[in-house]
C-alpha cells in the first residue's frame, strides 16, 4: 500500500529520518512537531494494549461509559481553544473555522455517549405464530478494537464520528490520524488519559501510510477508513487477508439543485460556503451547481458577487486557508484547465486565482459533463454552475457521478424538497441548506457508489461498531413438536393445514 491511507502525501515528503517525520504548517511549510513513526511492533503492542483494556470498558456497562465519557467530553471542551490551534497549525485554516470543528466533535461524542444504552440494549422481538413458546430478543455486543485511520481535512471532526460512537458501544480504539495533523491525534489520546487515566482504551499512534497499512492488518476488529476511493479499495484489500471489516466514507462530487421558486439569496449564501469553506476541502461540500435556466443568470450574478471578495490566505481574517496537502493545487488547476480547454468560462477567478498553496475562489460556467472538473472530486475552493431546463434534468445530471455522498436542493416547496431528495441517489441530503446534517448527530452519515459503504453518526453507527447477538429462550415445550427426528404424523398434519391457510393461494 504505497500510497497513503487518507487523503495524505507521500511518507518521504514528511519524513525526517527512518523512526520520526515532522508535521508542517502548509501556510508556510514551518515544522508543528516532530512524530514517531509506528512500526509493526509499536502497533502489536498498542493492539495488545487495546484489547486488554477493552475488557475492562466492557465491564463497565453503558451507564459506567457514559460517565467516563462525560469526562472525556468535558476535558476536549475544556481544552477546546488548546486543540483548535493544534487544529488550525496543522491544516491551516483561520482559528474559528478550528473551533467550530472542535465543537461539532464534542456534540456527537455527547450523542454517542447519551445514546448507546437505548440503541444498544437488548430488545424483545416477536417470535411469531410459530414460534410462539420461544422467547426472542436481540441485542449489541461491542466488536472488541477498532482501528481508526482519519483524514486532514476535518483531523477531529470527522474521525470522532467513529471514535466516539466505536467507544460508547463498548469498543477500544487504535487511532491513526493523518501525518498531516497527528498533534490533533496525540492531543485526543492526552484529554483521554485525563479522562480515564491508567486505562488505554483510546490510544493513537502516528506515522505514514506504512503504519496505516499495518493497523489494517494488525488483528483489530473493525477498521473506520475516511480517505480517497483510491486508497480505500487498497484498505479493502488489505483487510480481506484477514477479513476484518470495513467502513468506509470516500469522496464525493456533492450536487446542489436549484429550482426556479427557490429563495435566490439563501441558496447563494449556502452555496458560497458549501464551495470555499474549508478551502473546499470538504467531502460533502458544493462541487456541481445545477440551476433552473428561469433563474441561472441572477443566481450566477449573486454568487459571483457573493464570492468576489473572498480569498485565501495565512491569517485568521482569511475566509479560508491554503491547501493542506500541497499536491492538491495541482489536482485543482488541472480541472481547471480541462474545463476552459472544453469550451467552460471562468466567470470569477481562473488560472490566475492561483498562488502557492492558496487558491482564490474559482467559478466555472458552461462546463462539458464529461470534464474533470464534473466527473472528479476536485477538493478545491472551485465550483462548476451549469444550467438545466428544469429538476428533472438537475437530478439527471447530479445522479450521472459516480459519487454518491451528499446533495443539497433548493426549492420554496418543502414537500417539492422532499420529493426531489428522494430521486437523488446519494447518502445524505439537506433540503434548503448545506452541510445542515452535518450538526445532527441522530442522523447518519455516509455514502453510496464510489463515496463508500458503511455510516456513522446516529443510532446507525453505534449499530456500525457492534455486533449483533440473537437469543431464542424456551418459554414452554412447543405444541407442534417439529424439532425432532421422531417427528408425529399429527403435528405434520397440522402443519401441512396451517401453512396451506396462512399463505397458500385459495
């Protein structure tokens, strides 16, 4: 697996010897920290670690890791500005736009925790006509250690969704967080040692995609992947060897419609943060916009205005930072180039909008369906505005992409909403807004096609860490004995009588 697990560098361009790498500032390339580098014996040792510890958070039942959780909790939110600016050091985005991440992981690790007992417990079911002398129920066990392999875009957010909901359904965790943002990993198992001191339920450990490659087949129970669709089918391949599973939550080419009642104002501020927040290196941001021709031209006006002054750059009054991962710029201006050498027009920005690792808004217009700039994730503060006929044609377009993660629809209408939502073939979408579900942390999250399989968040993703128990208790001896080779003709008789008036046609 030689390139990396996530959406990462390469291992040598961080590297500083064979044991450690550094962890750079991308805003002007200054080193964060230095790193060690785990190899196989490091992570024998903390899967090891994990899976003793894991006992002992098992045992303590729902109620004892709320608590603990609590605690785990409240030491993140304590050291909320502390792990911003690690944040913010390690993937250059302005300090607020940091905060906000860490606030939105400490609101899904509290859902998790608060939630687990009622989604977990064990449950009776109907045992049916039957079976109606046994006594069915089901139940969630946790799967033992989970390794985590996180990316950089979000370096808490995002793989707190599986942190936190794989460690309030009973299970330890391996984190290895990119080697873009480790210090945001190490600060997390540092809160955890406050938290619940002694007792390595949560560990991380850093390196490049080496270590990544052999967490995958380290014997863990369960690994939570969130990269590139490129780099998950190698994740895949190396948790066949030993059949571990997998989630996975890949990239995605995110469609925003906009139909011709739609409040023009609203969309167009969605649509500017959904594109350039983050530097667009988000999964589930506005990549493709598809706009109703009664409306396109006053919408295109409104965002261009809307993005005009808007502008990468080092410092916390930027709207965004540079790219994190450097070879990304030349990911985006390649789009870019395939689109304007298709025919597209660059109504705001283009190949000038380009200066080191910070890129200034890009808005394309009249772009072929076929380019790069449409059919590829592009994870760059550059959006593609092209004009259809009517919803119909917008939910074409946006099911056309191999992706399948995210949407967004605009409309007066919410029932008219909820009805094109329902057409669009992706795993979430926000109805009037952009990135909405992203603070709901009852809703799951995750994709289809070549945005990945699996989810997290909500009830579905304490499920996603869990294994499911069933248990049939008799109550009473059956009155039809059929669960025996000594069989009476009477009770097949009857049976034959019952399954010929319960589902025979008369």
């Amino acid at each position: 697996m030689t390139e990396q697990l996530g959406r990462q560098s390469t291992s040598t361009d961080l590297k500083s010897d064979d044991h450690t790498f550094a962890s750079l500032d991308p805003r002007n390339d200054s080193v964060v920290a230095q790193h060690p580098i785990a190899d196989q014996q490091a992570i024998e040792k903390a899967v090891a670690a994990a899976r003793t510890a894991s006992k002992w958070w098992d045992q303590l039942g729902f109620q004892g890791r709320r608590k603990v959780l609590g605690n785990f909790r409240a030491a993140i939110a304590t050291h909320a500005e502390s792990m911003a600016a690690i944040i913010s050091a390690e993937t250059g985005k302005p300090s607020d736009d940091a905060l906000l991440e860490v606030m939105l992981a400490v609101e899904h690790l509290d859902w998790a925790a608060r939630n687990a007992q009622k989604v977990l417990r064990r449950r009776r079911v109907g045992a049916g006509l039957i079976s109606a002398n046994q006594s069915a129920s089901v139940g969630y066990r946790p799967m033992g250690v989970v390794g985590v392999i996180g990316p950089w875009n979000y370096p808490l957010y995002t793989p707190m969704g599986s942190i936190g909901y794989a460690l309030a359904a009973g299970n330890a965790v391996v984190f290895k967080p990119s080697e873009l943002s480790p210090g945001v990993g190490v600060e997390l198992a540092r809160l955890w040692n406050i938290a619940a001191p002694g007792h390595p339920v949560l560990q991380t450990i850093t390196g490049d995609g080496k270590t990544g490659a052999l967490l995958c087949s380290s014997g863990v129970d369960k690994i939570a992947f969130t990269g590139s669709t490129a780099t998950a089918k190698r994740v895949m391949a190396a948790c066949a060897d030993t059949l571990t599973p997998l989630v996975a939550e890949c990239g995605g080419k995110d469609a925003m419609l906009v139909d011709s009642d739609a409040n023009l104002d609203a969309a167009v501020s969605f649509a500017a943060f959904g594109a350039v927040g983050n530097g667009g290196q988000t999964c589930a941001g506005v990549e493709r916009i598809y706009v109703a021709a009664p409306v396109y031209d006053a919408f295109l006006s409104k965002l261009t205005t809307a993005l005009r002054d808007a502008h990468a750059g080092a410092t916390d009054s930027s709207t965004y930072g540079p790219m994190t991962l450097g070879k990304q710029t030349a990911i985006v201006r390649g789009q870019i180039e395939d689109a304007l050498g298709r025919g597209a027009k660059a109504v705001l920005g283009g190949l000038d909008s380009f200066n080191g690792p910070f890129i200034d808004p890009i808005i394309l217009t009249d772009v072929p369906e076929d380019s790069t700039a449409i059919t590829e994730e592009t994870f760059g503060p550059s959006v593609v505005v092209n004009k259809v006929a009517d919803m119909n044609e917008g939910i074409e377009r946006a099911n056309a992409s191999k992706y399948g993660l995210g949407a967004s629809v605009f409309t007066k209408s919410s029932s008219r909403g909820r009805a094109i939502a329902e057409k669009l073939e992706c795993g979430v979408v926000t109805v009037n807004s952009v990135l909405g579900f992203a603070g709901i942390a009852a809703l799951p999250f995750g994709g289809v096609g070549d945005s990945g399989f699996g989810r997290i968040h909500g009830a579905d993703g304490l499920r996603e860490f869990s294994s499911v128990k069933s248990l049939a208790v008799q109550k009473f001896s059956a009155p039809l004995d059929l669960l025996t080779i000594e069989r009476k003709a009477r009770d097949m008789k009857i049976s034959r009588w019952m399954l010929a008036k319960r589902h025979a046609k008369s």
